[in-house]
C-alpha cells in the first residue's frame, strides 16, 4: 500500500485527503505546516507528497526546498493550490504535478497514480 503525506493548513482539506485517499486504497499521513511535514517525512518515509503552496510563513515552498535541497528526496509530489501560476516554475520539475483547488478527486487519485506508475 503507497503511503501518503499531505500538507495543508487547512484542517477541512485534510480531512477530505484522509477520506479521498483511504477510499482508494492509500495509507495517508497528514501536516498541518512546514515543520510537522518534515517530521512526518523523515518518520513516514511517504511515497508521494500533496503540499499546498499557499500556507503561511512560505509553507509549501520551504518543505519543497527542503526536500530537493537538503534530504535530495526524489518523492513525486503533486502541488495543490488555488493559484496554479505561482508554481508554474516547478511543473517542469521530475515527478512533480500541479493540481489546481478546489481539486477534483478524481483528478488527485489519476495524478498519484501517475506520479507512482501505477496503472
């Protein structure tokens, strides 16, 4: 069973991934800002990462720095924001998509898939 981190700062979001991705079959992890997430990546050893862009204190851009720069981690991870611009720069990066919210379930289950090759 893949293993799931997803980061966002909003509670509600999480727990429509915690629905969305046990329904599919995943083991989903969950952080609420860029500390935990990277506790829980270390802990967790995900598979694939949902981050949100748009938390505060730079969120989502420290945890993606972090994790290509220091930990040189190759784990996919899917951007989920409400403004797909902002991280236009970073689509063109290995095993990473941009999702754009109110993000579609289906949508986020076929992306995973793809990040992970899994038909």
């Amino acid at each position: 069973m893949a293993k799931i981190l997803a980061v966002d700062d909003d509670l509600c979001i999480l727990e429509l991934y915690k629905e969305i991705f046990t329904k599919a079959g995943f083991e989903i992890h969950t952080a609420d800002d860029a500390s935990s997430a990277m506790s829980k990546f270390q802990d967790v050893k995900p598979d694939l990462i949902v981050l949100d862009v748009e938390m505060p204190a730079g969120g989502g851009q420290k945890v993606f720095d972090r994790l290509r720069n220091l930990l040189m981690a190759a784990t996919p991870i899917i951007f989920s924001t409400g403004r797909p611009e902002s991280v236009a720069g970073f689509a063109g990066n290995h095993n990473v998509l941009v999702l754009k919210k109110p993000v579609d379930p289906a949508a986020l289950i076929n992306a995973v898939k793809k990040l992970l090759k899994m038909s």
